[in-house]
C-alpha cells in the first residue's frame, strides 16, 4: 500500500502543478497581452517617432508598468521615469569625477542605491536608480545624449496608462473576487472551530487557527487590488462611476481585516478551552449553534459583496446583517450557558468578532454593539 501511494505522490504533485499552471496561464492572457502591445508599442513610437536608436528602456518601462505585481501602476510608472532619470544624472555627474573602469562602477552602484533607499522605499525605483547610474558608466553614451534613456522610460511609462486607462476592465472584479475568497476561508475558518468544539478535539481548533493566519496573503492581496482599483477610478474618467461603491468596499475590507484577526484570537482561545473541558455540553451545544450560524452569515456576506446588481447586493446585506444580530443578541455568557471563568473568556473574545463583521455588513459601530448583551 505504501508503496503504490509513494508511487502515486510525483504523478499526484505533477498533475496538480499543471492544473494550477494553466488555471495561472488562462488568467494571465489579457494581462500578456497587454505587456506584449505595450512593450513593442513604447519601443515602436521611442524608435520611429522620437528617431531613438534601440530604446530598449522604453519597452523595459512599459512591460514593468503592466507587469503583474498588484502595486498601483501610476507608482510603478513613476518609480521607472524618476528613478531612471535620477540614476542617469547621479552616474554622468560622478562619471566626471571619477572616470570610467571596474571599481568606479562599483562604487557608482553602491551609492546610487544607498541614495535610492534614502529617497523612497519602492523597489523598482531603487532598481531603475541603481541599473542607469551603472549603465552610464559602463556604457557608451547613446545618440541624442544620456538623457534619451530617460524619455524613453517616460514614453514606456505613458503608453502603459494609456493601456490601463483605454482597455475595458471593470476595476471593481478583482477586490470583489479577492473578498470573496477571503470571506470563503473566514467562513471556513468559522465552521472549523464549530466542528473542534462540537467533537471536543482541540487538534482541529489548532486547524482552523492556522487556517485563519494562513488568511494573511488573502487580505494582502486584497489590499493590492483595492489600491489598484482605486487608481483606476481616479485616473480613467469612464469608471469614476464605481468610486463611491469602491470606498464602501475599501471600509468593509478594513472591518473584515479586524474581523480576520478577532478569530485567530478566538481559535487560539478556543484550543484551551476544550483542552481544559470548560465547557458545560449545554454550553457546547449553544456555541456551536452561535459559530454556525456566524458562519452561514459570512457566506451571505460574500454574495452580497460579490453580486454585481446592486438590487442584489442590498437584499444579502440586510440578511448578513440580520443574521449576525440574531447572533449579537445572544453573545453574553448566561445566554450561551457559560458558568466557568475561561468560557466566560472565549465568549468575550467572540464578541468582537461579531462586531467587526456587522460593521462589515454597513452599520456604524454604535449600532452594531448596541445589539451586544450589556455584561
């Protein structure tokens, strides 16, 4: 048996690395072939209109611009433009100083990215800082001067929020697909510590804690793609329709940011908790209902945040809201059948929780603690 199953893990890894290399390739079409437009385009406009020789930089600037990190793009276009300009004049001005060779490269090099750290924090501008300054140089000044280099990374740049701007791509998917995801795990998260407590067995509790902190790339992610929705809206005039509906998700997120770290300190309190049996089986029995039915109110959550008609989305709110306040009203230890010190504890710790998810679902948080038990 072990051995068919040693046999079977490398055709088993194998084929799960192709379904997710070409779920990743089907993804990555559009963005391809956005790079691939840019990157010719850019170096097409530098050679045949601007009569630059080999602009390699204006193609270089346009692919890293579109690339497929999740910083904003307008930072990234401006890291390339100043960082490429600053490095051409910090490497001709100690070119003068200094001359050319091995050791003034080096030391051109050293200094331009200690002052690129000094100056901004953004890797790509210290990269571009550091390349240009080490390129002038090293190498021989192009026709038209240093500083054509310079305006190539500007034209790569430009062309590349022209693409941003003028390809239609509604800014509002990715966060509403990343929040559902995250919702998805915190739900799981959810059902997770249901189950630990309802069969007794802390090794699922510990589970589901490493579950909710495996949530940080979710929420990292998230954040990445809420920054470059935003920039969105602001730059492009055809979708500052959906700035207000983003704002509103930008604050759900940060109350599902709180909501996400409530449970980890919930779980980890939970794994003690049934390691020291302290809980009566009445109070096991009302918990669990508690955390399932927090659980079923978080997936409502997420097809509220996730339904494109705005018809929808108001009706799964009013249900994710009503849903969670059922829950509310009940958080208080007499309620639940808590009688022990360290129960008393976890129901303290869920009750946060609870309000961090109502003010996701759109209440302030005066009213989502109003629908708190007074201790």
């Amino acid at each position: 048996m072990s051995q068919r199953t040693t046999h079977r893990n490398p055709w088993q890894f194998l084929r799960n690395r192709v379904r997710v290399g070409v779920s990743r390739t089907r993804r990555s079409v559009a963005p391809a072939l956005q790079m691939t437009v840019g990157a010719v385009g850019a170096y097409a406009f530098a050679e045949y209109v601007l009569g630059h020789e080999g602009p390699l930089f204006a193609a270089t600037s346009a692919m890293i611009a579109l690339g497929f990190t999740r910083e904003p793009r307008l930072r990234r276009v401006i890291e390339v433009a100043a960082g490429c300009t600053l490095g051409i004049a910090v490497g001709d001005f100690l070119l003068h100083i200094f001359g050319t060779g091995i050791w003034q490269a080096a030391g051109v090099l050293l200094f331009s990215i200690l002052l690129a750290r000094f100056l901004d924090s953004g890797s790509i501008f210290t990269t571009q800082l550091g390349l240009q300054s080490l390129l002038v140089v090293l190498l021989p000044v192009p026709e038209g001067g240093p500083f054509t280099r310079s305006l190539d990374a500007v034209v790569g740049g430009v062309i590349a929020l022209a693409i941003t701007l003028l390809v239609p791509r509604d800014p509002r998917r990715e966060p509403k697909t990343n929040a559902r995801m995250l919702l998805s795990e915190l739900s799981g998260v959810l059902r997770e510590c249901a189950d630990s407590l309802r069969e007794s067995d802390s090794t699922r509790a510990w589970h589901a804690l490493v579950r909710a902190r495996n949530c940080q790339p979710l929420l990292d992610g998230l954040s990445g793609s809420m920054r470059q929705a935003e920039e969105v809206t602001l730059l492009s005039p055809a979708y500052r329709r959906h700035r207000e509906e983003l704002g509103s998700l930008r604050t759900t997120i940060d109350f599902l940011d709180l909501a996400v770290r409530n449970s980890r300190v919930f779980a980890r309190r939970l794994t003690s908790v049934i390691n020291h049996a302290a809980l009566t089986d009445d109070a096991i029995s009302h918990l669990t209902e508690a955390l399932y039915d927090t659980a079923d109110a978080v997936g409502i959550l997420s097809q509220a945040l996730s339904d494109p008609s705005s018809g929808n989305r108001q009706r799964y709110l009013r249900q994710a809201r009503n849903d969670l306040a059922a829950v509310a009203m009940i958080a208080h230890p007499r309620n639940l059948g808590v009688t022990r010190l360290e129960g008393e504890g976890l129901v303290l710790l869920f009750r946060p929780m609870i309000v961090d998810l109502l003010e996701a679902s759109g209440l302030s948080h005066d009213e989502a603690a109003a629908y708190l038990p007074e201790l």
